[in-house]
C-alpha cells in the first residue's frame, strides 16, 4: 500500500504469499505497507519474505484487530516486521 494511502479490510485471508524478490528486497510476504492500514477480523496465514513474513509496515500505521497470523516466517519478523 502507497504512502500517503489509507484501506481498511475485514474478514479476509490472505495465504501463501511470497515477498521474496518483491520490491524493497524481498518484504511483506501478504502485504507491504507505507500507508494507513486497518485489518479487522482477518487471517494471514503460510506467508513468507525476507523481513515481515505476513506484513511488513515500513513508517506506516498498523492496526489488526481479532486477526489470526499463523505459520508466517522470515529471516527477520515472522509475521511481522
């Protein structure tokens, strides 16, 4: 999500996502965040990245609220960085 950018999602999953080779080197397996995100009753599950294996939040708000993060790994922040 861009920087200046604001979502809000709710009872979604996201699984088996790969940031690995991404943009900024490989961050944010699910989602790569430099807005405002608000994540609500979702599951981010069997993620992977380099750092922030389900979500990486690089100077941006985080919210999760009733979320379930599950099986996500990275070499730096298994769910997130």
């Amino acid at each position: 999500m861009n920087s200046g950018s604001s979502l809000t999602l709710k009872n979604l999953t996201l699984s088996g996502g790969n940031g690995s080779g991404a943009a900024f080197g490989g961050v944010g397996g699910a989602i790569l965040n430099l807005g405002t995100l608000a994540l609500t009753q979702c599951t981010l599950q069997v993620n992977s990245a380099n750092q922030g294996g389900a979500v990486f939040n690089f100077n941006g708000v985080l919210t999760l609220t009733q979320c379930t993060l599950t099986a996500n790994s990275a070499l730096q922040g298994g769910a997130l960085a």
